[in-house]
C-alpha cells in the first residue's frame, strides 16, 4: 500500500513538472521581447568601454537610445569623431561634429606645498579619507589616495610622487569617470578650447588660504585687473572664477600671480611620453 502511494507521488509530480514545463515553455516563446538587431550592430561599432561618458550607463543604453533618436550621434566621448561618424553612416543620418572634453585637476597642493594636520590612518582611499577630513590642514585640497587615478578606464591618469594626479592629455577621452569619483570636485571636464585656469579651490580668505598652501589663490585681485576683458575673471568666494565665454585664453592674466595658481596652456603640456620620460632614471 505504502509503495502505491509512493508511485502515485512520484507519478504526479512528475505530470505536474511537466505540465509546468510546457506552459513555461509557451509563455517564454510568446512573452520572449524581440531585440531590435541594429543595437548589437551598434555595439559592434561602440568601444563598449562603458564609461558612462554619454551620461548613461552603459554602451547597450546608449545603443537603445541611439535607434530610439534619444542620443546624439556624437554623444561616446571615448570613441570620438571616428565612432560618431560610424554610427551616423550606419544609421543613414547626418554625422555630427564632436567636441574634445579633457579632465582638468583643479590643485596643485601636494605633500610639498600644503601643511599637514592631522595623521590619517584609515582606509586608503579619497572617499574614506574624506569623512575624517584627511591629513591636509586645505579642507579643499587633492586628498592624494587616487580614486581618481583608479576610476580611469583609458591608463589616462598616474599619482605623482607629490601625491596629485596628473592626466595625460593625449589619452584622456573625457569619460568624467575620474570627476565623478573625487569626493571634492576638484576635477572638472572642460573643452580642450579651455587653457586659462585657476588652479586652487579654496574658498577660505586670502591670508588664511595662504597658511595652509603656498600655491593657494589668495584673493589679490591682480590676475582680475590683468584680464584684457573687463568680467572675464572676477572673485567669487575669494577664489579668482575664470568666464570663459569672455575671458580671452591667453596667458596675460597670469604673469602677477604671486603664488602662481593661475596658469595657461599647463594641460596640454603633459602627454604619457612626456611624463614618464621627466622621471629621474633609476641607476642600473
């Protein structure tokens, strides 16, 4: 009797798994989502690098958005004009002209330049660092564990033995991943077309600024007076604010600064090439 009912069992289930099966089978043919196939073509043509670069989260999203007209031709920053122009013939319209985004770190306070506060013994990273406020006596300034440098998807960023990161402007694509990664904001995008920078974020008055960095901007207005535009630099929150819809990109407004926080043309000068090839060669 006990086997009976065993078989039974075992008989039953086995029909209601299989029953099962089929109506998942059926439902998974007549439910199943058809991909449109232009969107793998289009990844075929993506660097599929998933940067974030496009403001979306992936290259798949930005493919979806492409075929769905949601998204610029041009808008894979990694890829460039080649991608852009790629997709545009692919897609049967009119490419368009893409414009060069270059990371841009924003402080020059290193471990020479800036005063030492405190001793931070946590966990190495930017973030982490960030919450206790980290070693510079600068609340503003580059904390130095290169999250940054970690978030670079394109080898395009290194740590210096000054505890700053430097970008390459050759290999940088203005993917942003690197902005978005420092807990400061001391990174911004800008076009390539930007040159004239203000490189310190500190907001504190002049004489202070002064005392926790010798590079920080101290408010003198000099650089202000020295633009040959009137309102192309102006002082915001004791920080000399670059406009750059007015502000001539030239180097007349830093020849008087005396920390020398306001610079020009000091992106473009560092390639990969040119910074490696500057490090002191070990001895054999």
């Amino acid at each position: 009797m006990t086997g009976n009912i065993v078989i039974i069992s075992i008989v039953s289930m086995g029909a209601i798994g299989a029953v099962l099966s089929f109506f998942l089978a059926y439902a998974d043919k007549k439910l199943k989502v058809q991909e449109d196939p232009r969107i793998e073509a289009l990844l075929n043509i993506l660097p599929n690098t998933n940067c974030g670069g496009c403001g979306m989260a992936g290259c798949r999203v930005f493919a979806e958005a492409l075929i769905q007209g949601n998204a610029s031709v041009a808008g894979c920053v990694a890829g460039g004009q080649a991608v852009a122009d790629n997709i545009a013939k692919y897609l049967g319209v009119e490419s368009a002209q893409t414009n060069r985004i270059v990371a841009v770190v924003l402080c020059r306070g290193g471990d020479k330049e800036t005063v030492k506060s405190a001793v931070y013994k946590g966990e190495a990273t930017c973030v982490a660092a960030n919450l206790t406020g980290g070693e510079k006596a600068c609340t503003y300034s580059c904390i130095g564990y290169g999250d940054c440098v970690e978030a670079c998807k394109f080898d395009a960023m290194t740590m210096n033995d000054n505890g700053l990161p430097v970008v390459f402007y050759d290999a940088c694509v203005g993917c942003g991943a690197c902005a978005r990664a420092c807990p400061r904001n001391i990174i911004e995008m800008h076009p390539i077309e930007h040159k004239l920078f203000n490189y310190c974020r500190n907001k504190d008055k002049g004489a202070i600024a002064r005392k926790v960095c010798s590079v920080s901007c101290i408010a003198c207005s000099l650089c202000v007076k020295d633009c040959t535009v009137e309102g192309g630099i102006e002082m915001i929150d004791n920080l000399a604010v670059v406009s750059y819809d007015k502000c001539p990109q030239d180097d007349q407004p830093t020849k008087r600064c005396p920390t020398e926080c306001i610079r020009f043309g000091e992106e473009e000068k560092m390639t990969k090439d040119a910074y490696y090839a500057s490090l002191p060669k070990k001895a054999v």
